[in-house]
C-alpha cells in the first residue's frame, strides 16, 4: 500500500483508491454481454480486475518514466507533493461534466493516471465523459424520481409516521422506525417501482454515452489483455 505523510497521504489514498476503481460503476450499463475478444473474463468482477490490473501496471510504468516509484516507505513532504503531482496532475483541471442532477465532476488530464486511461480507453476525453455518465445513471434516476408526486406523497405521509404529532421531529429518526414506516406508507414500494421505471429513462436519455461506455470498455478490455499476455508486470506496492 502506498503511504505518504499527514493530511495528503489521506488524501493521495482516498482519491487513488477512487480513480482506480473506476471500472466498477454504480449500475451497469445494460444486462451482460459477450466478451469483447478471446481472453476477456465473461463475468464483469473479473472483467473489473482485469482492467484495475492493467490501470495499475500502466501507472507505474508511467511514474517510472518520470523516476517516480510506488513505496511502502515514508516520504518527505516535497516527494509527497510530487508524487502526487505525477498520479493525479497539476493546475486547472482540463476534464469536466457537469450532470444532469447539476454537480460538475472533474479530473486533470496530464497525470499518470489520465495517461494510463489514455492508453487503455484510446481516447481519455470521451471515457471521462461516458464513464461519469454512467457511474451516475441511478442518481439522476433517484433525483427525477424524488419529483414524481407520488413519491412526495408517500414521503409526506413517511415523515407524519416517522415524526408524529406532539413529538420533536427529526432529521434522522430510529432506524428501525424509519424502515416500518416506509412499509406502512407504501414509500418503500413507490420508490422501488418510480426507480425502476426512471432508470430505464434515464438510459434512454444517455444512450449515446452507454454506447460510448462499452465501445471503450471493451477497447480497454482487449488492451488489457494484449497486457497481461506480454511481458509481467513489475512487483510492488499498488494504489488500492
């Protein structure tokens, strides 16, 4: 594991460990598929792996071109600085989305693991835009479907039954209560029913993306392939 000092090794791992398992997003983007060439997994954990393995050995090749390495040692706060530098890039952030629900996602574009994305995805730009995308189907599924009337009904009548009357109202009722008035008011029914609904929507809606999303994937996927059968990967310490 990599550990550098204070603040910025909290914030070097939470922010590698994010990046890197990028290929795992929060709702796939269709039902499965075949796999895009001879040695690719069929199942999506392992095609995930595959592609984390090959982002991984991408990025250390990369720091090593700049005379940079992974260590499990501690650093001094200027190769901290540095390192982090390399991984994530420096400056403006070139990469930015801003989605539908209206929060921007952005990401720099000349760190080593913009440049690993590059070389495994063909084109960073597109991948950043379709990834993101994605990863955020069923958020902006839940954002349309909390504007759907009947779910404002079936909260309103959640939040009589999780804060009666004469009782001090809470933001954060027991968790038990909140899960048996969810029951008895039916939200829990409106929402599965409105989620599933809208996420089917919300794909319409980004179709393109999705296209986008596995044309790349699956361009990833043979490259990483083409990587794990050529020569073997350097030992050490990973990012996750």
């Amino acid at each position: 594991m990599l550990r550098t000092t204070s603040g910025t090794r909290r914030a070097l791992l939470a922010a590698a460990a994010s990046l890197l398992l990028a290929g795992c997003t929060t709702i796939g983007p269709g039902g499965p598929h075949k796999p895009a060439s001879p040695g690719v997994p069929v199942s999506r954990a392992a095609q995930d792996q595959l592609l984390k393995a090959a982002e991984h050995r991408l990025v250390v090749d990369c720091l090593d071109a700049r005379g940079l390495t992974l260590t499990a040692r501690p650093r001094a706060p200027d190769e901290d600085r540095a390192l982090q530098a390399a991984l994530f890039g420096a400056g403006p952030r070139e990469l930015s989305v801003t989605l539908a629900t209206g929060a921007t996602v952005t990401a720099h574009e000349d760190g080593c693991l913009a440049t690993a994305r590059h070389r495994l995805y063909g084109d960073q730009r597109r991948w950043f835009r379709a990834q993101v995308t994605v990863d955020n189907l069923r958020v902006e599924a839940q954002a349309r479907m909390r504007a759907d009337p009947a779910h404002r009904a079936a909260l309103a009548r959640w939040t009589r039954c999780a804060s009666p009357p004469g009782r001090p109202r809470t933001d954060r009722p027991d968790p038990a209560v909140a899960a048996r008035c969810a029951r008895e008011t039916g939200l829990e029914g409106v929402r599965a029913r409105l989620e599933a609904v809208e996420l089917v929507t919300v794909r319409t809606l980004h179709r393109d993306e999705l296209t986008t999303y596995r044309q790349l994937r699956d361009r990833a996927l043979r490259r990483a392939v083409e990587l794990s059968a050529s020569t073997h990967p350097k030992k050490g310490p990973t990012l996750s």
